[in-house]
C-alpha cells in the first residue's frame, strides 16, 4: 500500500493543515513530464521516512483553488508543512537525494 495520499480540495485541511505530522506535499499534474519522472522518486521517499513525515500530492488541475492559496506557479512543487504552517518549497523535479534533504531540513 503507497504512503502517499492523495489530496483534494475536501480533504485537504484534515490531510495537511491538521495533520499531527510535518507533511510534505507534491503538487503535480497528469499533463507533466517532469511529474511523472518524480512519481516513483516520492514514492519510495514516502515509504523510507513515514515515521517522521507524511506524503501527500495533490493533482492542480483537481484544485486549483489549493494550488492558488499555495502560491504554486509551476509544477511539479513541493511545499513542506509544519503544524499546519508552510515552511519550504522547492519547484521543479527533484531526485531522491534532494527530497531526502529536503524533509530532513524541514522536520
């Protein structure tokens, strides 16, 4: 079963803003090249550190009123979540060992 959840509009506040950890969520979209090269990537991020974050995406062209609020510009971005606050970012495709420190950074 993946660790990575996906996000709608619905859920959005229960899943990140509310979340009891940090969260780190990708947004992407199906019509994205570089999105469909970083799925597997946040897959396995997704399974290795579950225990010190939760991984979710969120499809922008399902909620753009998220992507929006996000400040999201470009896909695929990644925005890390604390406590319900936003603390990082990172836009473009990212390898492993650059979500890896990501979170690490951001925990």
């Amino acid at each position: 079963m993946s660790n990575n959840v996906d996000v709608t509009s619905a859920n959005f506040e229960q899943e990140v803003l509310k979340s009891d950890k940090p969260v780190m969520l990708k947004f992407w979209a199906p019509w994205c090249g570089p999105c469909k090269m970083m799925a597997p990537v946040v897959e396995e991020v997704a399974e290795e550190k579950s225990d010190s974050v939760k991984v979710v995406s969120i499809n922008v062209d399902d909620a753009p009123d998220i992507a929006a609020e996000q400040g999201v510009r470009g896909v695929p971005t990644v925005v890390m979540f604390k406590e319900g606050n936003k603390v990082a970012s990172l836009v473009g495709a990212q390898s492993k060992p650059q979500l890896v420190q990501f979170i690490e950074q951001n925990v």
